[in-house]
C-alpha cells in the first residue's frame, strides 16, 4: 500500500461508499485508517480498501458513471 497516496484518497472513498449506501464499509475503512495511523499496521486498511474497490467496480457495471473512473484508478495505484 502507497501510504501518501492513500491518505489523499481514503476520505473521498469513505465518502463515496456513503453515497453508495455502502455505510458500513464506510465506517469499516474509517476506523482502519485510524488504526494504521496508530499502530502503522495496513493490513485493516488494506483489506477494506480492497473491499471499497470491488464495491466501486460493481458499482460501475451497473452504471458507469455511479463512480469516477479516476477514483477506481487512484484506489487500484495507491492499493499497489
């Protein structure tokens, strides 16, 4: 995981999958992140964020434009 591209990324994918209605997950990722700002263990932020990105994808197959193209990308690069 890309920690500085992650820690520009991880509210607006905690906010998009509160627009989802993903909310629980939103809150998942929320206290993950921070816990890894805590203990620097990503395993938590890791494992959600990839869940995030599924959900994004899914999402995106039912309607290309319910997430940005860009913000699954950036996920996809800061997860790498």
């Amino acid at each position: 995981m890309k920690v500085d591209k992650m820690e520009k990324l991880v509210a607006e994918v905690i906010e998009k999958l509160e627009k989802l209605k993903q909310t629980e997950l939103a809150a998942d990722l929320s206290w993950c992140w921070v816990s890894f700002q805590n203990d620097q263990n990503p395993t938590g932020v890791v494992a959600k964020a990839t869940q995030a990105l599924a959900a994004f994808k899914e999402a995106r197959e039912k309607n290309a434009k319910a997430v940005a193209k860009k913000l699954v990308e950036d996920l996809e690069k800061a997860l790498a």
